[in-house]
C-alpha cells in the first residue's frame, strides 16, 4: 500500500516516513499539501496522510481537492492535528477526512488506524474488482446474445444493432430521460428481437400483413418469448420488461398487453421508435426525404407525437450529415476512436460483425483487430471521410 506523507516539518516528516517504512509501507513525501497534490496526478496512491496546518495548501484544502477529483480509486485521508476540539473534528471530516489524528502522535494508535485504512482500502479494491467481473460477465452475455441473432440471421442482428444505437441516440435527445436510462435503453434495443429466434426465415422475411394463421400468433408472440428468455438473467430482467413492451401503440392496439399512451414505459417506447424508423430506411429503404410522409401517417397511432417530432429531428440532422459525406476506405490500422462506420463489416462467410453507423471506439477497434488476425475479416472497412482524425 502506497502512502503520501505530507507535513511541512522536516523533522516529523523523516520520522514518520522512517517509521512507516518499518512497517512496510511505500511512501512519497511532500513539504506542503501542493507538493502532496502534484504527487496524487503522477503516480497511484492509497492513503494520504497530511498535517493540517502547512504553507501554500493546508491539508483541508487537500482534503477537498482529492474529494471533488474524480480519481478511479478511492483514496483514504488521515488528518493531523495539533487539537482535537469537536469542531475541528467535524470540520476535517466535512472536507472529506476519513480519520483524524492529534499531535503528538502515539504510534500504536497511527499503526492501527493505518491497519484500519488498509481494510478499507483492500475492501474497495475488491469490490471494484467484482465489479469488473460481473461487467464483464454482462458483456460476454450481450456478445453471446448478439452473435446467436447474428449467426441464426445476419439481417436481424443488423437490424439490433442499428436499432440499439438509434435507441441510445433518441434517449439522449429526449428530455424526460435521465442519462441513467441510456444504457438500458441501447441494450433493450440490441435484446428487442431476441425473441425471433427459432422462426422460420420465410416468416422473417415476411411483412406483417403477409403473415396469416399461425405465422401472426408466432410473430405476435415474440416480445413475450424475448421477456422469458431474458428475465432469467437477474441483470437482464429491467431489459425484458421493455423488450416485452416494445409493440406497444400509442393508440393502444400493440401487443402483448394493449397498453396505450403514457403507460408504455418511455424506454420502450424509445425502443419501439427506433425499430420502426430502421425499418422504414433499411427494410423499406425509404429514402431520407421521403421519412417525415411515413413518420407523419403514424403520429398518434403508433408513435406518440413528441416520439415523431423526435425522429424527424433526427432524420433531418442524418439528412444533412449525408450531404455532406464522402467515404473512405481505411485499413484497420489506420482506424481512429470517433470514426464511422459508412458500411457493414462483414466476416468472408458474409455474417456481420460491425454494423454500418457504428461510431468507434477502442473497443470495437480491437474487436476488428481481434478478426482479423483471426482470419475473418479483410484489412479495410469504409469509414464517412470527414470522421477522420486531422
């Protein structure tokens, strides 16, 4: 565990470094609380221990800066203090002190609240490590989930994704939805048509009003097989209640449950926005132009006005945008965070890996990469021009 010892006396400075090294601690020492800081930007630490009275940043004003950072780990704080009134003790704690310790110092006691720092410092270390892997595991889920849709059918898993990310887009634009909600919004969008797998692909690629008989109670059953596949997985199941709703009407004659208006959940009704709007560019390959008339015959029977208004926002902005692109090919190596995809990627056996719109990040790039020297993929994708980097 690594320390930074801050106090502007030399002396006690050097014994405690001497004493804490004993103990088996790394430590950095500072003469002030701005030395302290500079230390905190250049290497990670877990415990700061500074005296509360120095020159040029006192170690409350520490205490608050290290408080209003947003550092990736937590980082404990033992204040030192010549008193120990009451006052001061709530004082350093309202700046952010985890503990409080008064000169002069007795050893033992500093020993055992450092023992006490460790444990939550080990603690925290822990718990943030089981966070990775319960995110991980999460990830691996959705990869799975997206890689069943994409192998049983590459047009549906194309349509996930794009709808996944058109889903996010209208959540950010939307008012009424809080930045918490974005991301359980694009993985609705993603899971929406989970439940479509094992249909037969004539009946996918049927338009609803070609279905009849059995083929209308197959796909009219979907959602809820998409809710019971999904529900299961404990950190899924916020997911399949809007996967569930994501045929819902504004009007109220959707599916499963006829549920109208203000009673569609909004993230689903997000979800179901985006369906239908990916449907008309890429089923119907309705041009941009010709969306508003299409958008228009379904206000206030599908989608509710203020959904409309959003998506014609929306498309006016990808209209405009698509004016003024030009594409480019690029090898992967060449590929940039911010970059976006002007086409689907495809593996050589024609599945997709990466769906066109896809703005990218590392993550993507190094899944690419990942394919690549794997064999998959060839080493170029096109990407809109005037995403790349200067």
């Amino acid at each position: 565990m690594k320390i930074i010892l801050a106090d502007d006396d030399k002396v006690s400075l050097e014994l405690l470094e001497r004493q804490l090294t004993l103990w088996g601690y790394t430590v950095a020492t500072a003469c002030d609380g701005q030395q302290a800081w500079h230390l905190l930007q250049v290497e990670p630490v877990s415990v700061v221990v500074s005296d509360w009275l120095m020159p040029e940043m006192d170690g409350l004003t520490l205490c608050r800066k290290i408080r209003e950072t947003g550092f990736k780990h937590y980082i404990y704080i033992i204040l030192i203090s010549g008193q120990d009134t009451r006052q001061d003790i709530v004082e350093g704690l309202e700046a952010g002190a985890d503990d409080f310790i008064t000169k002069p110092i007795n050893l033992a006691e500093f020993r055992a609240r450092l023992q006490i720092a460790a444990r939550v410092v080990n603690l925290e270390a822990a718990l943030n490590q089981r966070y990775k892997e319960i995110e991980s595991s999460y990830y691996q889920t959705l990869q799975m989930f997206t890689q069943l849709m994409e192998s049983f059918d590459e047009t549906l898993g194309g349509h996930c994704l794009r709808v996944s990310r058109l889903a996010r887009q209208l959540a950010t634009r939307h008012p009424a939805v809080d930045e918490e909600a974005y991301d359980l919004v694009e993985t609705a969008g993603l899971l929406h048509d989970i439940g479509m797998v094992g249909l037969s692909p004539e009946l996918l690629a049927k338009r609803r009003t070609e279905m009849c008989g059995d083929e209308q109670q197959q796909f009219l059953s979907h959602p809820v097989r998409s809710e019971l596949l999904l529900k299961n997985i404990d950190q899924l199941k916020p997911v399949a209640k809007i996967v569930r709703a994501h045929h819902e009407q504004h009007n109220g004659r959707g599916f499963p449950d006829n549920l109208a208006g203000a009673d569609i959940p909004m993230t689903a009704q997000l979800v179901s926005a985006a369906s239908i709007y990916d449907n008309l560019r890429h089923r119907g390959k309705v041009d941009f132009a010709q969306i508003p008339d299409h958008l228009q015959r379904l206000c206030g029977y599908q989608l509710s006005p203020e959904l409309i208004d959003l998506l014609l926002a929306f498309n006016m902005d990808l209209m405009k945008a698509e004016q003024a692109r030009t594409d480019t090919p690029l090898s992967l190596a060449a590929l940039d965070e911010g970059m976006i995809l002007a086409d689907d990627v495809r593996m050589k056996t024609g599945a997709i890996v990466m769906a066109a719109d896809t703005q990218l990040n590392h993550h993507h790039i190094d899944k690419l990469k990942g394919y690549l020297a794997l064999g998959n993929i060839n080493d170029q994708v096109i990407v809109y021009k005037e995403t790349r980097s200067s």
